[in-house]
C-alpha cells in the first residue's frame, strides 16, 4: 500500500497491570482511529514507548496491528534505534510482519556529524524496498535534521517523507519550500499537535498527533477543512484541540513521555478504550486524584467524556 | 499616541562608511515603512544593532527616529540591556526622546531563575508610565519566557505585550489562549520573518519581522488579508516573503547578525535606500561577489530590484 | 572477582576490512593491555563502538574478553541502551559470558526526570547480582547523574561504583568528597584521559582511558605514581599523555567517535596491533594521508612507534 | 604595575540596605584579602555584580578600589558588556580610574562567530595600553573561547591572560599545554573554587575564586604549598575549601548570583565584614533561616565563625 496524506497518529501502546502489552485494547484502539476515518496508523513512535520495548513485543505489536488493521490504511512503523545496525534488525522486523513503511530517526548515543547522517539514511534504504521516512525529533536523539539534505535524500529517491518533531517552524517552512521547488518528492508530516493548522497552511501533507489518539475526529476535521481551504474552521478545530491538548499540563511533577503518553493513556483509560493509564518501567503512572481530575474536565469541556 | 496591531517592523541603523550612524539613510528607511503602511516603527531591537551601539547612539537614533515619524505612527524602542539599574537607563532616554512603548527582555548575563525574571519586569514597569511589551528572545538572552507569567503580567497591567521571538510555536499558541481566556490584556506580536501566517491563523496581533526592512509593502498585504480572513492570500504572500527571506542564507561563512541582519542592510544598499552595508565593529561585512550577487538574484525575483 | 580500582581501559572493538570484528586483535588487545599492568578491562563501552553492534556481536565480544582475559583481571561489560528493558537483555547476556560487573547510563531517547533515572538504576540492580556501576555521560545521554542520587545508591548497595565521563570535574569533586563522607561505598572512576591527574589527587579510584587502548603503561605508570603520592611524576606522565592524546585532534573534518576512536584505531593499526581503522557503519574511517601521517608523527613523539 | 600570578580573589560588592554601594565594607574587604595575602585583586567581576551596575557605580567602585589598594597589589578591572563599542567605554573608566589590567568577556547577545570574537578582543587591545585578559565564561556569554585562538592571540601580544571559568578542564589544560608551547606569552588564572589543586597541578598560574572573599587564607595556603611542590597540603587546603564552598548549596530554591554571591555575601554579612547580604535587583537576598543557619554551620565547621 502506498504511503498516504492526511491524519496518521502515533499509536499508543497500552499495557495491562502487570505491564504486559494489552492486545485486546490495542485492537480496539486501532478500530477507534480507523473508524474515526485516519489515513494511515504509525506504531512504535515516542509515544508507543518504543524506546521501552523488547525485540519481542516491538514484533507482536507490528503484527497486532497490521493484523487488526487488515489493509485499510497504510501502517507505517518506527525502527527507532541508536544506529544503522540495529535499525536495520527492527526493518527485518518491520518487513516480516507486513508494514507498508519504516520510519526512521538520525543515529544517537554516539555524537554524529552531518556526513554520518547522511550516510545512516543511505544504508537503512538500501537495505531495504520499504518507504522509509526520517523522522526528526532533536528533542530525542539532539539532531537536527537539515532541509537541504532531506530534499537531496528525497530527489534521490532515498527518503520517501518526514515527520518533522523538531519544533522548529522556520526551518519546516523551508523544507516545504525546496521540497515543493524539487518537485515534492516527500510527503511532509507535522508531528505537532497544537500548531498544525499553520503548518497545514504552510504546506504540510499530513500530521501525526499524538493527542490524535484520544481525538481522532477532531484531526480528521481539521484536515477536510484545509484541504477545502476553510482555513477558518481549521483554526476552530486546532483551537479546540490546544485546549484539549492542555491535558498534558496537569500531570504534577512529571516531564516527558510521563506527563505527555500518560495523560494521553489516562484520557483512554477515562474514556473506557483502555484497561489501565500504566507505563513502562521505570515511568511512573498518573495515579493522584488531582491529575486526573483535572485531565477528566478538560475531557468533559472536549464533550470527550 | 496608543501601541497597535499589525506590522511593526524592527528598524535598521544603516551606517556610514566610517561606522558612524547614518541619520539621512534613517529617516529615508522611516518614510519608505511608513508610506508602505505599516503599523508602527520598532527602534534599537536586535536588527537595530543594539547590542552594539553607545548610550550616546542609541539616544540619538531614537531622537531621530522620533522626529522623523512625527505621530504618524507609535514609536516602539528596545530598552535591551543585562540587567534592571542599566535598563531603566535607558527607559529614561526613551521617555525623554517621547517615544510610545519600551521593549525589554529577560535579564542577561548572570544566570536568572522564574522569580528573577519576574521581578526584572515589574520593577521596569514601576519605573516608567510607558507601556512596556516583554522581548522573548531566548536565542539572545538564554531564557525563555514562561507564557502564564506573562499572562499573568498582563492581567496586572505589568505588562502591556510580548514580542515572541523564541521560535517555539507551540508555546506562543499557548500563550494567544491564555491571553485570550484572560481578556486578551497583551498585544501579541511575533518576531519571526517567515512564518508569519500561522501565527497570524492562530490569533497574533502582529508581527516585528526584520526582512520589513526590506519589504514592508509585503508584510502590510499580508496583514491586511488575515484582518479579512482571505488566508489563501495570507499564505501566498507569505510564501512569496519566505522565498525572499532566503537572502539570510546566502552570506558565506556567517552567523547570527552579521548573515541575517548583513543580508537586510545588503538588499538596501542594492535598492539604494542605505548608503553601505556596513555592520557596527566587530561584524565583517558582505563584501564578497558571490554572495552578492545571490542577493541581488533573489531581489530580482521578488521584484525589488 | 571484586571490582578493582586502578586503569580499566575501555576496549576498542577491532573490525576486519568487511567489517566484522576481528576476534585476533581483539585478543592481542587484551594480552596486550593486561602485560601492561591494567586493572580491569572494560568492554562494550562508548569507546567499544557498543551502540553501533548487534546483540548477537555484543554477546560475541564479551565471551572472547572473559576467554582472554581468563581471570587474570576483572571484566566490565558495558549493558548500554535506551531503557531498563532492554539493559536487562544486555545484563543478561553479560552474566551468561561471565563479566564480573556491568555498567549502565541513564536512560536516554525518551525524556526522563530525577525520579525516572533513580528507579532505572534501582531497576538494573534489583535484577543481577553482579556489581552495577553507573556510567555518568551527558555527552551521550543528555542527562547529568547528581551526585546526591549517587552516594544515596551506593549506600543502599544499588551501586558499586560510577564511571564518571561527564567533564563536569566541579560535580566530580563533590562526588568524591560525599562518598568519602558516606564511608566509600562506590568506587569513583574519571573517564577522561587528560586531566586524570587532577582527578587522582581529588581522590579518584581510577581511571577509564580510551587512549589506554594505545599507552596502557603510560597511565599504569601514573596510577602506581598515584598511589605512591609522586604527584610531581603523575603531572610529568599526565603531560605526556595529554600530549599523545592530541592524536584525536588532528582527523580533518571528523567529530565524536569518527575523530576519537578513530584516531585510537588509527594508532593502534599504525603499532602493529590492528589489522584495520575500521569503524562501524556509518563511520568513516581515517584515510587521508595527512591525518595519519599527523598521528603517527605524535605516535613517534611518543616513543610509541 | 606588572599583572601576577597566584590568588586574585573577584571582589564582592557589598551593598548598604538601601541597595546603595557600601564603600565602607568594601574597603574592609580590600584590607582583609591584602592582609591574607592575596596575589591581586579583580573588581567588577561576575562576582562582583557587574551585570547590575550603572556606569557611575562602576566607576566609583574602581575608584575606590585603587585607592584602597594603594599599589599594595595589581587591581583588575572587569570591562564586562555586550560589544566592544560599550566595552570601551568601560575600558576607558577604568584607565581614568588607575587599573592595572583589564578583563573582557567574548561578546555576548548578538550571536558571534569565531571570526567575530576574535576581532571582539583585537579591538580592544587596540584600543588601550593596559594589559587585556580573556574572560572565558560560557554560562554567561555562551561562547567558548578556544585554547588556539587565545595562545596565537597571547604570541602577538593581543592578550596578556585567560581566567578560565569555563568548567572545561579538558580545555583548560589544552592551553595550559599549548602556552608552554608558546613560550608562556599567557598568565593562566583558573576561575574555579573547588578544582583548584587539580588546576595548580596541570600548571595553572593562578586563580581568580569567588570563595576567597570568604576565606583568603586558605587560598593563600593552598598557593604557596604549590609553589613548593607540596601536593599533599595542596590536596588537603583543597578538600578543606571544598568542603565550605558548600555555602553556595544550601539557599533555597535559588540559581545563579542569587545562590553563589549570595552565600559568600551571607558568610561576609555573619562573618562581621559586611553590614548587610543584599544583592543587587532583582536578586532575592537569603533571609530565611534555615539557609543561613546552615551556612553558619559551614563556616564554623571551617573556623571562620
């Protein structure tokens, strides 16, 4: 299946409370999103806690969902790892259970010029016939992807899109501009939830939300609206979506994946989709009464719950 | 005369030959932004070269400029300097020379926590009637500024606007729904040249983009269709400014003001409105062909040149 | 074996021409480093090209390490990856290869807090019964370890001991001094190899060279100095080395492990010892006339070739 | 007088509780480090709360200074501003004011290439006779400054000295390495309080500690038993010093000049030197009791109380 356009989340991975992966709820996730009318399904970004799995389940869950999703929407799957080595394991992974695409970070952990980022994108799809997308989120592996480079990786046919997580508007902008002027060779994601609706002004393909998980609608919303440039009622939507995505904000003392994937899993585990809000170790669950108070309200003021 | 909405571009301070400023190539600059129709005139901000100019200069620039709008517009001046004693310095000359607005930043040099930061900002809001906008501008000062603190001086009256040059989106819509939810106390203006659109989607009042300079009929078009919500409009200008914004990148082997603010007093020398392009000691001016001539190139094609 | 204080040199990881490791060089390596006086070997480390192996190559090397080494030193394997999960898979195989300590970072890719990484550590621990050592690397990491956390773990027996690489030699002092106070429980070694005489006379245990690969008498020489108080004679060998340690300055245009375990890979092929300067994809190896010949000039300076 | 090598303490500035100058604890201060013994003394540091001071504080606090040293010591004076033009005019206050020797920061604001630093501190040296010393302090400017660049700019006769407080001891002794080299055109002061064997050891020919305010002596002590080769008081003064530079951990909830300055000012104030621990605006002084209980308890501990 081709790669797609539009809506694409990021898939949350939900566990039981032994912390054992829950099948069941990922499956019912999955129907949530692909009924709510997603373009495409992204498993083992940061927010499926891929960085916390096993060989083992990061390959049971590529199987759940390309098994629960049964051709409807591409599946795209992150094979997110320190460098090309155990990149290209998670592909043949990736491969094996059927996935339509890979996506894939600059190499971290060893300090990496521009040169060797270049050149870990180059081995990953030579070794591979799957689309593969480079996924930029310095936040996590302190790299910038450059637009030069991942217009030149695109024209060559190497790259086949981004997901930009960097946080950096300007140069997004640019890479829409020298994709747009190469011929669009890329497909351009935005991995923001709160300010898509500039970046689907700008350009943008498509987005991958991690809040799109607990309101897939509203995404899909957005996303006919800009592409019948009714940018007012993009906005609306996006307005409506900051807000709930101040869901992040409650969690008290907690940062990264802890506050971010656990208000996104406590709004699931609200909302009746998921069994528990429990992450992996050594991330500590939302389990005080004010945090999920405050998560809960905001859900009701999103008619959410 | 009251602060606005709308373009305020952050004024040059074109140089002789002999580094001294260049008061007739100012007031030219003046006139040119304000027959274009922009909104308000922004003296001694980071494209103004403050960091670089004497107590003597940057009163006299602000005299000048002062003069030279005559109430055509309101008058906005930087009062940037590292800490409260030296600031309120230079808040004295600006209220001397009668300017309408300070703009300050987050203390500097010595390392400042959240409650510094706060104290800096009402203690130069007590010692001036002038209405005082917040600078955010972490590049520069190292400190982010946090949007419920902002908001939060606004609604006291501390604070009158936030020029958000911190390149972080997804805080700057926060930071437009705070303000909104508490009765928009605070002008929101962005400082950015080239994704001005989305912030005018999400609800800016405004931008300070250093590339007005340049082109400030641009900027007023753009401006004037978000006021009318025509954003197909809004974008193609804007995607007309980013492409011209790319003379920032063409100066070889430069960073920071000598590229960015080196290209804008470029581009106005070859439009002949700046006698040199020279930049204050120790930045190296453009001078070399190539680089040139991308310039000249890239004003051709926006028809500027 | 207990873990000992002294040298314990971070082993390279020797490649043949195809890339797959040299298990000869390797064994010279450990022959090598252990007739020199060596303390400890510890393998799989950043300079060990640990992130870029295969699981199936990590295991591999530890057990040709335990087989060379054959008792005659204690082995410290390196169990370094994003999170608790996967460490454990790598402490593992470390105690299946007979390794007599491991040694863990932070976690990294996701974003942790102090609560995050202190449970990590206990987690690693709660897990083996071999020795755990923390290994302090925000280069890598992005994550400082706090010396309070870290004394606090090692009365608690969490950890043995902390690999300090984080050139942070403030941070590296107050360590020393509160696990003095706390009456020693871990054993404290620098990872830097040119200001290891500074750290000794702080009262460093030890000392984790990468240049060790190259000069282990050298650094054994400074240690039994060390131990003796000839502070006069451990600045003279200091000197020497930090002269022989500007072999990692001279790769043109290389950073990060390209530029340091390169230039080791380099002086080691130059000595006779390696076969290749290989490095893992997608590094580039040292192959221009002018670097090489610029380490083998201090490599003759240094009485080493 | 010629500048020195050994203690050059940073001298506090301490202030009446009007916040005004309190010339009369500073000429106690001044006495106080002479008649310990100091080596020099550097007025209008980070330490000294320069970033807080108009220019006629500035002034005075030199004028002051030099007139209490009454060529007892060589007086350093902090020229310390965003760009050269404003450095200048510190460095002529300074002239007028009887220095011996000036101190510069790269510049700072306006982001800077090396090119630019480089012509930064050209610039000044052109521009006075006084000997020009490097302030290399990255927390505050954000800019390294590179051991190559200072020894090629200490072999032309640009600079006279470096006072490192980078926290880089790795680049520290690089230029400890590379001056010798040179035939030793630079006196290196090393900035830190508590790594200052180590720094003396590699061959630092100074140090410049905030702590010695405190407590002069025992720098004094640690500089003469290094003069000496007696590595083992060195290390013992050291561990001792180390051990009361734990005043700046103790305030509560405060960062930066609020937590540093603040604890050495609270010690000065219980000490009897100092009639009041007020910094500047908008630093919070350490009023609590808790904080200042546990710094009185260092301070006894260390017999200065």
């Amino acid at each position: 299946m081709k790669i797609t356009k539009g809506i694409i989340p990021p898939l949350l991975t939900p566990l039981h409370v032994d912390r054992s992966i829950d099948f069941g709820s990922l499956e019912k996730l999955v129907d949530k999103l692909i009924t709510a009318g997603v373009d495409g399904i992204f498993a083992l970004g940061s927010s499926g806690e891929v960085a916390f799995l096993s060989d083992e389940d990061r390959g049971a869950v590529l199987r759940a969902v390309v098994k629960q999703v049964d051709g409807r929407v591409p599946v795209y799957a992150g094979v997110i790892d320190m460098q090309v080595n155990r990149v290209l394991q998670h592909v043949r992974q990736a491969e094996q259970a059927g996935v339509d695409a890979v996506v894939a970070t600059a190499p971290f952990y060893a300090i990496s010029g521009p040169m060797e980022v270049e050149a870990h994108f180059r081995a990953i799809a030579q070794a591979t016939s799957l689309p593969v997308l480079a996924y930029d989120i310095p936040v996590c592996v302190h790299t910038k992807l450059i637009p030069e480079m991942l217009v030149q990786l695109g024209r060559e046919g190497v790259l086949a899109g981004v997901k930009d997580s960097s946080g950096d508007d300007v140069s997004f902008r640019r890479l829409v501009a020298l994709n747009r002027a190469a011929g669009s060779p890329l497909v351009l994601l935005t991995g923001h939830e709160a300010v898509v609706d500039g970046a689907f002004l700008a350009g943008a393909d498509g987005c991958v939300p991690g809040l799109g998980n607990v309101d897939p609608d509203g995404y899909v919303r957005m996303w006919k609206a800009a592409q019948e440039s009714q940018w007012d009622t993009v906005r609306r939507e996006q307005d409506r979506l900051a807000a709930l995505f101040e869901i992040v904000f409650q969690p008290i003392a907690k940062v990264g994946p802890a506050a971010g994937v656990g208000s996104f899993k406590t709004a699931l585990e609200l909302m009746g989709v998921f069994e528990s809000n429990l992450m992996s170790v050594p991330l500590a669950p939302i389990d005080d009464a004010p945090s999920r108070e405050a998560i809960a309200s905001i859900l009701k003021a999103a008619d959410l719950l």
